[in-house]
C-alpha cells in the first residue's frame, strides 16, 4: 500500500469557507489529509510525486468566465489544478477534483463549460450509469441518490475519452472519470450542517437571492443525504 499522503488542494479564498470545506473531505475520507490553499500559494514543487493523490474542492471562482476578467489568482489556481487533472487523467497520479475541479477537468480535456446547466442551492438527485457501477470508487452506490449541490456553471456532455459515471436531470454530467482521475459536479463531503455554514458565508455571491436565504438553509436541513460521502472514503481507501 502506498505510504504517501492525500493531498487536499483548496481553492476558496474565503478563510471560514475554506477551513470548514477542508474539515468536511477530511471527516469523509475517514484518513489524514494533508492540505494546501492554492490561493495563497502555488501548487508545491515535487507535489506530483510526494503525494499518493489529490483531492480538490469547490470554489466561488467560475472557470467559464472571461479570461481578462480573472485575477491573476485564479488563472493561477486554474493552472495548478489543471496540472494536477492532467497528471491523474494520464494514470501519473490519482485525483478527485470536485465542482470547481469538474469544470476545470472538462476544459483540460476539450470539453465544454457554460452556464447552461447551472444548478440551485439545495439538492439535486444523481443517477449512477452502468459504467458507475462498475467503477471501483462509484460501485458501491445505490443506483440513485440525493446530493448536494450549488454551482452557477456545468457541461451537457463528457469530454472526449472520459467514462460517465453519473448524470441528473437538471445537469447531465453529473460525474465522469479518465484515467485515475474522478470528477463530480455535486459536493460529495457535505452534510447538512457543513454545507448550511458554507451557504452563510456565499450568501451575498448570487448562487440564491439572499431573501430566500432562510428557506434555502431549511431546505437542505429538511432533506436525506447521506450517500455522497463514501465516495470520498471509496476514493481515499485507493
């Protein structure tokens, strides 16, 4: 077995976001993480073999914006993300790169991203394909589930060479794989109370109009998820 560490890779500027993000993977993989933000520093040198894996999160960063209108922050957040998905694409390394990640992933790889198939703050229930269910990390899931999910951004179709995993009615690629690299639109780490604490923080971000924002927490509280998280602890135990 390998005796590297996972490798958490942060991308939320936002402090309380990012620590409560990192505390939710790293309850949900069930191991040790080690972590680096991205935002305030580069992708470490060597990092692609000091690692066993990477796990990335999500981010109020959107990756189909205008390239004159990113911060020289974000294109470098961007970049190292995307090193670290083509690492893992070409079986060099492990990675599962959630929402923001996914988004990156896909451009990488020749996909599309836009805004067409955004989805709101709340629930979204996902679809596991037959090739998930072969998938030694998407196996074991029931064949539907409930996610969280929260992201103004998404992709009609997988790129070009990637496995679909799973899909959804109001985003159709929902989670795909190429290589050792996974991806997932929705946010397998959260709970109820993870994810109620990052809605307090991006209330004013424009996922949800801020009056509805008590019926936006209420809801997620009100609902059963339960599932996503052995994703995470499917892929740590790789």
């Amino acid at each position: 077995m390998d005796s590297r560490p996972l490798l958490f890779l942060g991308a939320r500027p936002e402090q309380n976001a990012a620590d409560g993000e990192f505390a939710a993977f790293a309850a949900a993989a069930g191991v040790s993480l080690a972590r680096h933000d991205l935002t305030r520093s580069p992708l470490p040198e060597g990092a692609l073999d000091r690692y066993a894996g990477f796990i990335g999160g999500g981010s109020p960063f959107n990756v189909g914006d205008p390239e004159a209108g990113k911060s020289d922050t974000q294109r470098r957040v961007e970049a190292d993300l995307a090193r670290v998905a083509g690492a893992a694409a070409s079986g060099a390394t492990r990675a599962l790169l959630t929402c923001y990640g996914i988004g990156i992933a896909t451009r990488l790889l020749g996909g599309t991203i836009d805004r067409t198939f955004g989805e709101d703050t709340g629930t979204t229930e996902v679809t596991v394909g037959a090739d998930g269910a072969a998938d030694p990390v998407f196996g074991a899931l029931p064949a539907t589930f409930t996610a969280y999910t929260a992201h103004k951004e998404g992709s009609g179709t997988t790129p070009t060479g990637a496995v679909a995993l799973a899909t959804s009615d109001g985003c159709p690629v929902q989670a795909y794989r190429v290589g050792s690299l996974w991806t997932t639109q929705f946010h397998p780490e959260l709970t109820a109370d993870s994810f109620a604490a990052r809605i307090a923080v991006y209330r004013d971000f424009g996922y949800f109009d801020p009056d509805d924002y008590a019926a936006v927490v209420a809801g997620v509280r009100a609902a059963t998820v339960t599932v996503p998280t052995a994703i995470v602890a499917a892929f740590a135990a790789l």
